[in-house]
C-alpha cells in the first residue's frame, strides 16, 4: 500500500455558529469556530492539532465527522481509490462512508449509552455496519475488550459499573471496533492515559 496516499483533505472550512437574541430569536452575528482551515493527513500518518480551549478543536473533528456541517470549504475522504468531499456526497453515500471514520469524542461518558450493556455497545456497530455471524461479532466483540485491556467477562455490565479510565477504553474500543480507516480522538492525551500500554 502506498503510505503516502491522501485520506483527508481539509480545504479552507469555515464553521460558524448563528447567535440569536431578542424576543424573535433573530440571528444578530456569528461565532467563527472555525475560519479558513486547511490541511491533509495520509495514511498511516498521526496528526496532532493544538491550540487553546475554545479555538475549534472539537468543532473541527465534529465537521469532519459531518455531525457539525461545514459553512464553507471542504472535507475530502479517500477510501478505495476513490475521493468523496463529505459534504456534498447524498446523504445514502455518507451513510456507506461512516463507518470508516470514527470518532471518540472528548467527554466520552457522554457519548454511552447509560442503558445499554459493554455487548450492545459494541455488537450494535457490528450489526449495523458489517454482515457478521453472531458468532464472529462475539469473537470480534472478546478481541477488541482485550485490545483496550478490559476484561471480556465485564462485557454484561452496564457503563456506570466501570472506572472513568475504564468507560474511556470503552469509547476506544466502540471506536475500533469497525477497523476505520480514519481515527480522531478528541483530548487524545488524556485518552492515552487511560490506555497508555496499548497505543
Ligand atoms: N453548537 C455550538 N453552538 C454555538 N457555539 C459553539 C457550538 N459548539 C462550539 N461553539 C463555540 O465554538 C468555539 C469552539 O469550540 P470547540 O468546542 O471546538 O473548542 P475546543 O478547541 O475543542 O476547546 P476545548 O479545548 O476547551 O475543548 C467556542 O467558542 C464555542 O463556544
Ligand atoms: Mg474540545
């Protein structure tokens, strides 16, 4: 494979948020979340992006993931030869395409279900996303447990019966469990903390 193939491309994306006021919640102005960003990122490539709090960081990984559509500018993704700027594929195209771009967002207790079990957490991806036996969803399920360092015999708890580092692996595992092609971790330092003899 060639390493120095293009998986992201980011081109001048600007994201703006409206604020509204008054009695008619008119919009009066803009936060500029973002302004004019631009860059690429290729295979097997880890970039980090720094900045201070409130700078765009979380917005930029939400644009990417099209959870936060882009104002202007554009999101190209790579996968198979192909090139597809995310936000102007059908949205049937992005459907196909998600799977492939994952995310562990930077508060992650937030982002599990409360309700749901370690199994469904990480079957549901499976079950949606990839035509597997029930059989290899358990293996692939037991695998990825063990690849974050969590114990597969916890895979019928529900997140609160977890440690805080431990609901983080969670969230990583969710993540890589449908082998993306792109990876983006919010707050990836205190991420690799928790599983710190694993990245
Ligand atoms: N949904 C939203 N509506 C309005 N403004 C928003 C929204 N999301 C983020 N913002 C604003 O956009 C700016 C960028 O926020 P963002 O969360 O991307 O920052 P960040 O770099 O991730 O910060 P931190 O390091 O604290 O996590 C902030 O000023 C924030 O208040
Ligand atoms: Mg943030």
């Amino acid at each position: 494979m060639n390493k120095k193939e293009s998986i992201l491309k980011v081109e001048n994306l600007k994201v703006y948020f409206p604020v509204y006021s008054g009695f008619f919640r008119k919009v009066t102005g803009y936060i500029r979340a973002l302004e004019k960003v631009s860059f690429e990122i290729k295979r097997e490539e880890v970039v980090g992006i720094v900045g201070e709090s409130g700078c765009g960081k979380s917005t930029l990984l939400k644009s990417i993931t099209m959870l936060v559509p882009p104002t202007e500018g554009k999101i190209v993704f790579s996968y198979n030869k192909n090139s597809y700027v995310l936000n102007e594929v059908t949205y049937r195209e992005l459907v196909e395409l998600r799977p492939f771009i994952q995310i562990v967002f930077q508060d992650p207790f937030s982002s599990l279900n409360p309700r749901m079990r370690v199994w469904n957490l990480l079957s549901e991806p499976l079950q949606l996303h990839a035509s597997l036996s029930r059989q290899d969803v358990k293996e692939r399920v037991e695998e990825i447990l063990v690849s974050v360092g969590l114990d597969p015999s916890h895979v019928y708890r529900f997140p609160h019966q977890f440690s805080g580092g431990e609901r983080q692996r969670i969230a990583i595992a969710r993540a890589l469990i449908l082998r993306p092609s792109l990876l983006l971790l919010d707050e990836p330092t205190s991420l690799m903390y928790h599983c710190r003899h694993r990245f």
